[in-house]
C-alpha cells in the first residue's frame, strides 16, 4: 500500500504536490478544531459547575451557621424603644427593599406592602425578621410578569 502512495506521489508534479499538500493540512487543521472544540467547551462547563456548586455549599453553610445561632434575647423584644414600623422601614431599606405601605396597627404590629422586589432577597429579609424575633401572621406574595414578586404581610413582635 506504502508503495502505490509512493508512485502516486511521485507521479504528481510540483504545483500538485503543494496542492495536495496543504489540503492535508487544512483536513488536519479541520479535524483537531472537531475533536478539540467539545472537549474545551466540556472542561469550561465542568469549571462552571464547579464554581456553582462551591458557591452553593457556601449559602448553606452560611445558612445553616444561621441556624445553629440562637440569639440570646430577641432583636423583636429589645425594640420598644423604636415603633414596629420604623423598624421594618429601616431593615428593608439596609437590603434595597422598599416598603410601599407601612401601617403600625396598635402596639408591636404592622402591615406591610412591597410592590416589587427579587423573591429570593424577599424571602430572606422575611427569614431574618423571624430569626429576630418577628411573627407573619399573614403572607401573601404574587408573581409579576417581570420575574419579581410582590408582598404584602402582617407582623407582630413575638410575645404580643
């Protein structure tokens, strides 16, 4: 087989064989781009997953810190000094949120309103509320078209 290539190169002229030639490595070049293309774009993928997956079990690691935390008297307690609802305009405010109502109703109760906000930062401000010491006596939160939630609650300091 090596020597009818061999004839057949060698009955080629010279203009020919540089024809031949670069198409062999142009044929080359096609091929390593085929088989190196997907295994780059899988090791990128890989390094993404990775990268996700750490920072995953980094929140929970945080969160279940949190957790494990147990505050010696509760923020909800210490705050009679402060009205209910200055108190939930000033942690909403710390995080972005913005109350669109905010009515205290008598003493360590309030009902609130936010029109949009990001349901993860949402629910997470609720969860820390209720690590300090707050109730939801009742929550409704509706989905808007533009992937943001809005909420509207009633809370009340524990104990009340």
């Amino acid at each position: 087989m090596t020597e009818k290539l061999q004839n057949w190169w060698t009955g080629l002229s010279m203009r020919e064989r540089w024809l031949v030639g670069i198409a062999g490595m142009l044929a080359l070049g096609v091929l390593a781009w085929g088989l190196a293309r997907p295994a780059v774009a899988a090791f990128i993928d890989l390094e993404s997953r990775h990268r996700a997956a750490i920072e995953r079990e980094g929140r929970v690691a945080a969160k279940a810190g949190l957790l494990n935390q147990r505050p010696v008297r509760s923020v909800a307690a210490t705050i009679d000094a402060v009205a209910i609802d200055q108190y939930l305009v000033q942690s909403a405010g710390e995080i972005g949120l913005t109350l669109d109502r905010n009515e205290a109703r008598g003493a360590g109760q309030a009902t609130i309103a936010i029109a949009t906000a990001r349901a993860p930062v949402l629910t997470d401000w609720l969860a820390s509320l209720e690590e300090q010491g707050f109730v939801v006596d009742q929550l409704t939160i509706t989905p808007a078209a533009d992937g943001t939630v809005g909420m509207t609650a009633e809370l009340r300091k524990s104990g009340q």
